[in-house]
C-alpha cells in the first residue's frame, strides 16, 4: 500500500514537474535598474549588458563564475603571440532566420565601437585588434601587440546581424526593428522605464529555455522589489537588499540564491601628496601627510572589524576581502587573507609611526551607489577613531562623489584624502583591478584609470605589463597574483570586504546565481 | 481678453526664459555626468571622447546658446543617457503620469468636497470631529511609507491589488490608457490613492473652513429662511461660495501631481515622467532635466490660465482682465 502511495505521489510530482513549465511558462522578473537602451553597443553599463544577454550571444561566453566557455565560437586558440583564430558555430541562426557567419562578426566589431552619442563605449575591448574572415566559420583577430587577454575582451561583445542590425541606429533597436540576436529569447516589446517582453527562441543552439515569455519590469526601490515577490506579481528579483535577506530566507513563498560578487569595496588613501587636504593634527593645523607612512596604513587596515562590518553591517551577505577580488577568481593570491583586526597592534604602528596622538580625517563616500555604502563609512570611521584617527564622515551623491574623488583637487587632480569606492571585474580577474586601480596613472597607456590615490609602485607595474605580454595562462596567473600580493602588502589599497549577490525567486523555482551580477533568465528553472 | 492673453503670453515667455537660465547653469554646477555614465574600466582615451562628443568641453555659456539654437528648431536636446530626443522621452511617459494625476485629482474632488462640506455644516458632529482628526493624519504621514503600507497591505497581505506597475493599455480616442482596462485600473487605485491622500485632506480642510465660514453667513439664513431644501442650499448658494480657494489649490495642486509625483511614481514603479525626472537627475542627464523643467513650467502656466477662466465661470464679478486694461 505504501509503497503504491509512494508511487503515486511521485508520478504526481513528476506530471508536475512536466507539466508546469507548459502550462505557466510565463515568467516575470524584477529588475533593480532599468536599461539605457537595447541597443547592445550603445551603452556599457552593468543592467544592459545583463538584460541583452538574454537576446544575444557573444563569441565566448562566461559561465556563472566568469570562467570562459564557448559561445558562438566553438573553440579558439592563439596561433601566435598576436594572431588569434576563432572557430564559430555552425548552423546557428539569427531570430529573424538569416544564418550566422563570419560576416556578422566582421560588422559587429565594426559597429561596436562606434554607435553615435554614446555614453561609454566598446572600443576599449577592441583597442588594437583587426578582424579577418579565413571563411565563413573561421575568423582570425590580429593584434598589435600580444592580448592575453583577448578572449575575455571579446566575451563582453554582442554579436548583431548583418543584414538586420550593422547598420541599424540605437532608436532601430529599442523600436524593436533591429534588435534581432541568436540567444534564447527574442525582442517582444519595449516600452522604456514600464517593461520589457521577449518570448523563447525555440531553435536556440543552447537548448529551449523554460520559459515560452519572459517580462522585466524594473522596479528600482528596493522595498517595492521585495513587495512584488511576496504579492507574486513577479517570479524573480535581482539585487535582493541585505536589510530583508533574513526574514526572506525565513519566508515560505521565496527561495534564496547567492553567490560572491566580482566586486570588492575597497578604501583609496591619497599617497601623492606632501599635504593632504582632508588630514590635519588635532588642532587643525597642517601636518605632512601621515596616509604616506607604511605603517599607518597598515594600522588603518588592522583597526578595521571585516568581520563586524559584514555580520552587523552587511548582514552576512558580504566576505571579509584581503585582496582585489575573491579568492576563486583568476590571477587571484593563495597568500593572501584578510588583514585581522588588532587595534592594540594597531595602536603600536601609530605610536612606532610618530602618530601617538593621532590626527583628524575625513572619510567621504558614495551614498547609494554600493550597498550599504554610507553605512560603512559610518562604521570604520569609528573604528579609526578608536586608534586615535578622529575621523569624520562625508557622504555625497554618486554624481558629485565620482567628480570630485577623480579630479575634484587643482590640476584635475583626485580631491579627497580617504574614500570608500567598489571595483567589479567584468572581465573576472585580476588584471582588471590591478591596471585600473593600482598601476601608476598614465593616461597615454589608459593605466590608472580610477587610480585616486595615486599609488605607484615600479615593481607591481612591470609584473602587471609581465603579465598582460603572457598569453600562457599559468604564467600569467602566477604573474597577476604576485603583483597583487606586493600591491597589498604595499597597502595600495585597503579592502574591506566582497559582495555577495543575491536573487529571490518564488517558492518552486531556481536559478543559477552569477558573479557578475547579471540575471539570466535561461539558468532559471522550476525546481 | 485678447489684451489679457497677450499678456499672459508675454510674461509665460518671460517665465520660461529665466527658468531655463536657472536650470541649465544650475545643474552645470552640480557634479559631472561622465564620472556616471561612463563604464568605470573604460581609459582617459574613452572619457575623452565622451565629455566631447556631449559638448561638455565647451564654456557652460555656449553650451547654453547651443540649446537655445536647438529650441529655435524644435530640438530640446538628446539624452545623454539614452541616446534619444529629451522631448521624445519626456512626452513617451507622459500619458501615464497624466492619468496617475488625473485619477488621484478625482479622488480628492470627489471624496474631499463632500466630506468637507459635511464636516464645515455639522461641526460639533462627532463624525465631524474624526474627519478633521483624520485630516491631519492624511498630511502628516510621509508619501513613501504610506506607499509602502498600502502595498504591504492590499498587495502582499490581502493580494487584493498589484503591488506595482502599470496595467495593461487600452486605447480610447487615439490615447492609449490604463484606464480603459480592468487591469490597468487595479494597477491604477494604489498609487493613485497614495497620491490623492495629502490632496483629499487639503480639500477637506479647505471646503471645511470656507462651509463653516458661509454656514453662518446672511445669505445662507435667508436662503433656509425662504424655506429652500437643504440640497439646494448647500448644493449651490454654499457650494459656489466656497469653491474658488478651493479650485485655485486644486489647480496648482494638480500642476504638482503632473510635475512632482516622483516618489509615489519610484515606490509603485508607475512608467511615468516623475521617475524619468528623478532617474535623469540620479545620473545627471542633463537636457532631460533641463527640457522636462521647461515643460512643466509650461503646464504649470497652462493650468493657471485654465483656473482663472474657471474663477470667472464661478464668480460672475471677476473678469479675466489684469489690473492695467
């Protein structure tokens, strides 16, 4: 009799299970940022790179983790120092039928590059590369000079159609007109800041989705996001904020998903200048800048709780950070941990430093742009406070933050003495960080971009040009790791902890959480 | 009348004119919309590139007289964020905000005259006594919270109503509206309550006031006097007494419900120009913010001219005349 029971209610639940993506295979999701455009080489920014990857493909794709996996290229390979061949997919075909060759990526990587009035670009990915079709499947990509890092550059690239979207204006797109991929869902409707639709690509070359519709409706406040799933007017929401991740993962209708992030929040300290402008001894008076002494960082560093900030702070969702990016990543350290919390040994490198009686200082940080920023700022200013460091706090909207931390000072110069700032790696390791914000700032090369404290190291810069001239991948890994582990021993940057994303979706679902923060409808399925 | 709409002609120009200075310089001053919107991996080369292709490298002044130029030809300036006209963006979302506006406006005519009176004409009452207690609540209590309660509530408690968005559309005349669908209009009462609430006890306290005022006055005693029905008495000799303090708020409340709605509008996430505007100003997209201001500064003149014409259909003695003709 049992065992009948037990029968029936497991071909029951595997009727179910079969059932239930036929008959409500219709999805909505939550977005916590709405996109710019769907025009996928308009904008480079983190929301439509995530939502177009559910309508376009890349050459390489990144799986969960952003470890590179064939996408519309089956397989490539450097065949010398600045020749790369991509073998690409065959029988692929785009949504509107025409099938996909080489001349779609001729065209792409002509257009990427160059769409009118754009914010932010892809010709960064594409600096110095050339594209020549071998044949119809086999395209080689020269460079100028040897690009290691060429497969990662160019699995941030959405591969358009020749004959819908080459040519097409960033308007054809969001009219829906050209914006026709070969990834899993195809373009239904866009009606911008309400919603976006797309339906399955039944042929797609990955497998059918679970999904017939999927609809994205960005609803950027966060306790309105949390509302939408427990009413179930949605199945799915990004960006989870930490203050309910508690009684979320209490809740019988949601289910939680998380992963580390690629991005890690970090502190800048200003190490150029004799006098800095946010540093002063007790009584106000000027005093040469204490933030270029070695041991002050470092007793910085100690006298910061990772701990505390991620249990009370963060609410668990976070990872005490001792370098760029978290350990799991490439070109990552193996040495490195978090710097552990010792405010007596802290004390010490004050008084051995000369600071025995402290200094005042002021913190300034983004209010709104990482989580829980302003919050942070609160916390480990008075945690320098107890070492002696009496610090006060300065939040400032991300659009006045951003300005005046990267060139706020005389001579475009950065304005602020200590910052709490976040780095993501979108290509998923370490020489993103490294060459933007620990190399010596160097325009002409494009280094040091969002370098605001001016760190500047020639060892931590020639292991990094090393490393970026190393097509071999174990070298090069060996290579990103001993950098960082000199930068941070150098205290370059201080880091505090790692972000950990997270996804809520209603009870009975999944999906694959990613590093990258994208949401990709394809890895959601019914549990 | 054609002197007065002259006029009135020549001091909106005036208006919008100085606005525009205000706005554009204003948020030149504030922050710089590269450090936002440019990716953060991208090199000095790519910033470059941006800050000239947006004309920030010029003196503020010409980027002024280059949007004046643009004016001059129907072109209110593109986006920086979307890569789209601001005007085509701006007037996209606009159905959606007009109709949020419009509906919170019913609300509070239709719940805030009636109560109102009652309150004014029974005011020892102790319904009376509540409504006016209630009033107060309706005023003091922040927007955002009374959104998120309402959505706690009615969406995720009871599951009585969407929690947020805006239903399907349906189109009526040529205009395409929420309103026409059943799903567009549950979609439609919570935001728009939460909006009509501060309204709704603005109106009662307004139409309370002026009904206890009117109630003792002569004509209102003679007219009971005379033997009239209660519903004549207060359905018109009370009711267009009191209504012109009333339609003037009314008025510029409703150019505020157009302009401003932005957090009701964030909370419910309604598609409409109040989250295009705070959206624009998050990332210092510039000719959105500035084109939206010159719009609303338009409505706001529009609706102002309609409330005086709306005072003269009420009150026979005012004329729409300036002082000076």
């Amino acid at each position: 009799m049992r065992l009948i029971r037990a029968i029936a209610v497991a071909t029951a639940l595997g009727v179910a299970t079969l059932l239930s993506p036929l008959g409500a295979a219709e999805i909505k999701v939550g977005l916590a940022a709405p996109p710019s455009s769907i025009d996928p080489h308009f904008h480079n920014l983190a929301p439509n790179n995530s939502l177009l990857s559910n309508i376009f493909d890349r050459l390489v794709h990144q799986d969960p983790n952003q470890a590179l996996i064939p996408g519309l290229a089956e397989s490539w390979k450097a065949v010398n120092d600045t020749t790369w061949e991509f073998k690409l997919r065959k029988g692929v075909r785009f949504h509107d039928g025409s099938p996909f060759t080489a001349a779609d990526v001729l065209c792409t990587f002509k257009r990427a590059p160059n769409v009118p009035n754009s914010p932010s670009n892809f010709g960064l990915y594409l600096k110095g590369k050339t594209v020549e079709k071998v044949d119809d499947y086999t395209v080689l990509v020269k460079t100028t000079g040897p690009q290691p890092l060429l497969p990662n550059d160019l699995s941030t690239i959405y591969i358009v159609s020749k004959s819908a979207g080459c040519e097409a204006k960033t308007e054809d797109y969001n009219t829906g007109k050209a914006a026709v991929g070969t990834g899993p869902f195809k373009f239904a409707e866009y009606v911008p800041g309400d919603r976006i639709v797309m339906t399955a690509n039944d042929d797609y070359w990955g497998g059918k989705a679970a999904w017939d519709k999927v609809t994205f409706r960005p609803i950027t406040s966060a306790p309105a996001r949390v509302a939408a799933i427990l009413a179930g007017d949605v199945d799915l929401i990004e960006d989870v904020p930490t203050a309910d991740i508690a009684k979320l993962s209490k809740d019988p209708r949601v289910s939680l998903f998380q992963t580390v992030s690629n991005r890690v929040i970090y502190f800048h300290l200003d190490q150029f200048r004799e006098i800095s402008p946010f540093i002063t001894a007790k009584d106000g008076s000027a005093i040469k800048n204490p933030l270029r002494d070695r041991r002050v960082r470092l007793a910085i560093s100690k006298s910061i709780n990772r701990d505390a900030i991620v249990e009370r702070v963060m609410e668990g969702s976070a990872v005490p950070a001792g370098q760029l990016l978290a350990d799991k990543f490439f070109g990552t350290s193996k040495n490195l941990k978090p710097e552990r919390y010792d405010v007596e040994g802290a004390k010490k490198l004050m008084k051995e430093a000369g600071y025995e009686g402290g200094f005042k200082m002021t913190i300034h940080s983004p209010n709104g742009r990482y989580t829980n920023d302003a919050k942070i700022a609160e916390v480990v200013a008075q945690m320098l406070t107890r070492i002696g460091i009496e610090t006060s706090v300065e939040t400032l909207p991300p659009a006045v933050f951003f300005r005046r931390a990267s060139a706020g000072g005389p001579d475009n110069t950065p304005e602020f003495s200590f910052i709490l700032v976040g780095w993501g790696s979108g290509t998923g390791e370490a020489s993103s960080p490294l060459r933007s914000l620990i190399y010596t700032v160097d325009p002409s090369r494009g280094t040091g971009a969002a370098n605001r404290g001016r760190y500047s190291n020639p060892e931590v810069d020639k292991l990094v040009d090393a490393a970026l001239a190393s097509v071999d991948d174990e070298k090069r890994a060996g290579l990103l790791a001993k950098a960082t582990e000199v930068a941070i021993g150098d205290l370059g940057i201080i880091p505090s902890h790692y972000q950990i994303n997270v996804w809520a979706t209603r009870r009975g679902l999944k999906i694959v959480p990613r590093t990258d923060e994208f949401t990709v409808v394809m890895s959601v399925a019914p549990q | 009348m054609t002197a007065f709409l002259i006029r009135r002609l020549m001091q909106a120009g005036l208006v919008v004119a100085v606005m525009s200075v205000i706005v554009f310089f204003g948020i030149n001053v504030v922050g710089n919309p590269v450090d936002i919107l440019v990716s953060p991996e991208a090199d000095q080369a790519e910033r470059a590139r941006v800050i000239r292709e947006f004309g920030l490298d010029r003196p503020v002044w010409q980027q002024y007289l280059l949007f004046l130029n643009g004016i001059a030809h129907g072109d209110f300036g593109r986006s920086f964020v979307h890569g789209e006209p601001a005007l085509k963006l701006i007037l996209e979302r606009m159905p959606a905000t007009v109709e949020l506006a419009l509906a919170a406006l019913l609300m509070a005519i239709v719940v805030g005259i009636p109560v109102g009176i009652y309150a004014g004409i029974t005011p020892m009452g102790r319904a009376s006594k509540v409504i006016m207690a209630g009033s107060i609540l309706g005023f003091s209590l922040p927007t955002f919270w009374v959104g998120l309660m309402l959505i706690l509530v009615f969406a995720v408690h009871l599951g009585w109503l969407p929690s947020t968005g805006r239903g399907a559309t349906a189109s009526v005349l040529g205009v395409s509206t929420s309103m026409a669908t059943l799903d567009g209009l549950a979609h439609l009462v919570l935001p728009a309550l939460n909006l009509a609430l501060l309204k709704i006890s603005l109106v009662v306290r307004l139409t309370y006031a002026g009904a206890r005022e009117a109630s003792q006055q002569d004509y209102i005693k003679f007219a009971r006097a005379k033997g009239l029905s209660e519903r004549r008495v207060v359905g018109i000799h009370l009711l267009k007494n009191i209504m012109i303090p009333v339609v003037t708020v009314l008025g510029l409340e409703f150019g505020n419900l157009l302009a401003f709605s932005v957090v009701t509008e964030t909370i419910f996430a309604w598609p409409g120009m109040g989250k295009l505007l705070i959206d624009s100003i998050l990332l210092l997209d510039r000719p959105v913010v500035v084109a939206y201001l010159i719009i609303i500064v338009l409505a706001f003149l529009i609706i102002n001219f309609v409330v005086d014409a709306l005072y003269s259909a009420l009150d026979p003695r005012v004329r729409l005349r300036d002082a000076g003709s």
